[in-house]
C-alpha cells in the first residue's frame, strides 16, 4: 500500500494560489467542481442503491472489504470516507445480515478484523454494476489517455493531503 | 453559464468499464480517489473554519454568493452542495447575523433572490486565506500545465453528470 513520496515538481511552474475566488473564478476553482461532482455521484448513487434496498454506507463497507479484506476499523473509516460514528452503525448492520464478520487480531485480541463474507462478495458482486454504470457516466468520451492522467494527479493530491499513511 | 456540449471524444479510445473492482483496484478508480479527496478537503476546512467559528455550509454559501450574487435558492443548493434542508437553515443564520439578504423577484414576487451583504463580503474575505491555504496544500508540486489539464477534466466530468444546466 505504500506509494513513493509525493514529487516535488520544482522543476516546473507551480500554480499560483489566487487572491480571491473572483480572480480565478468557481468554474476554474477545482476545490468547487470537486464537490459538485462528488455531490451528484453520491447523490446517484444512494438513488440506485436505495432503489434495491441497500445505503451507500453498507456498500461503500462491502466495495473496500472486497479489494482489501481483513481492514481494522480505523482503516476501513478512512477507506470507505465513512465517519467512525457511522462506520460502527454500519457494520452491525452488516454483521447481523453475515455480510462480515469480525475476527480478534492474532497477536493483539482486543484489535478485531473486518472480513467479507462469502454472501457480503456476492452482494457487492451484484452491486457493482451501479457503480460501473454511475463511473462510465461520469467519464462517457474521456479519452483513455485524459483518463490515466486525470488518475495520477487525482493520486498526487491524495499524497499531498492525506492525513494516514494510506 | 451555457457551455458547449459535451465533446464526445469518438475519436479516441474510451476508457473501458472495468467487470469488477478487484480488475481495476481501489488505487485506480476515481470515484474513490474523488471521495478520499473530498472526505478530507471538507474535514481540513471544517476543522480551520471551526476553529474561527464558522461552519463550512456557512462560508460554502457566502463563497458562491461573492461571485455570482443574486441567485434563487435552489440554484444556490446546487453551487454551494448543500441539501436544500440545511441551506434554509444556514440562510437564516447568515440573514440573522446580516451576512446576507433576501429580496423579492422584481416579475416574481414569491420568488426570492439572495443577496451577499458588505459585512458577508467581508466576512468571506476574511475566509478566504483557509481555503486557499487548502487550495495551496491539494496542489503543492503539481506544475501549472497539469493543473490546468486537471480542471478540464473535471468540467467534462460536471457536464456528464450534473442534472442541471449550470
């Protein structure tokens, strides 16, 4: 999971930092079109997922546990975005649907590991194709070359902002 | 606000819709990088701002009205992110405190324009060094040129998703 530190880049120009917002605009500022993206795509999701019955939430759970099984809590929180309130309501609903369950760590007990089970793959699995649908949406005539650099920078902001080691 | 319609990019290879996640891996696909990003840009900036006593719905509100002053409420909820509930509570906040104003439509009288003050001017402006501190961090050693490239994507994103024309 461990990625190379962020580039420096000092060898090329740095973006400016604006004085105001009227200088550089909302449509050009990307903190605002950020959050008007994430904003509908949760929105279209939650619809599509309330639609069969699930929150985004439990599948959100599910979607990280089904590419990184055997999380702890404080890692899946950061994973799946789900506050640590929320996260906690979430896996007992999970659990009590055996969509997961929770293991004591090998060398510390009081430490539990989330893992998926094989009903929680199946649901994810039938999920998914919400996800495919909202994600071929979002970039429908997006070259696959504007597609992969879109993906790097998106990662090189992740390094400069994150708070966890992953 | 128009802008052109979407390219359609037949010209170049899409990107392919991945059959599941564990294909494509967390660490690739946007929409989690985009959530990652947006979990911890808005709990940096609730954090700074909470800090001066201020909430984030608050000054997302005065943000949007010190550039485009004079917008109807459900066109505000769209620019700001803020569900509709929570903008009517935070409008009459920022009404009490003098941040901002209603006024009646000059056609449509049941319809009410939201007006940015002096004092909710100044109020943002006083802000405004938060957010762009966070801008500064999100962009750190990230060259001009990709920045710029970063920020057209994005609007090509907001055009393939958004339900409204703005």
């Amino acid at each position: 999971m461990n990625e190379s530190a962020p580039r420096t880049g000092q060898d090329a120009e740095p973006i400016p930092v604006p004085k105001s917002l009227g200088e550089i605009g909302l449509r050009h500022f990307a903190p605002y079109l950020l959050n008007r993206i994430m904003g509908r795509y949760n929105q279209s999701l939650q619809e599509s997922l309330g639609e069969a019955g699930q929150s985004v939430a439990k599948m959100r759970t599910l979607a990280v546990l089904s590419v990184t099984d055997g999380l702890m809590t404080n890692e899946l929180a950061v994973y799946a975005v789900i506050e640590q309130s929320t996260l906690s309501r979430t896996l007992d609903a999970l659990e009590s649907e055996k969509l997961i369950r929770r293991q004591a760590g090998a060398t510390d007990s009081r430490v539990r590991h989330i893992h998926i089970t094989d009903k929680g793959r199946a649901l994810f699995n039938e999920a998914w194709p919400l996800f495919a649908r909202t994600y071929h949406t979002m970039f429908a005539g997006i070259p696959a070359e504007e597609h992969r650099r879109f993906v790097d920078t998106l990662q090189r902001i992740l390094r400069n902002i994150r708070k966890h080691d992953f």
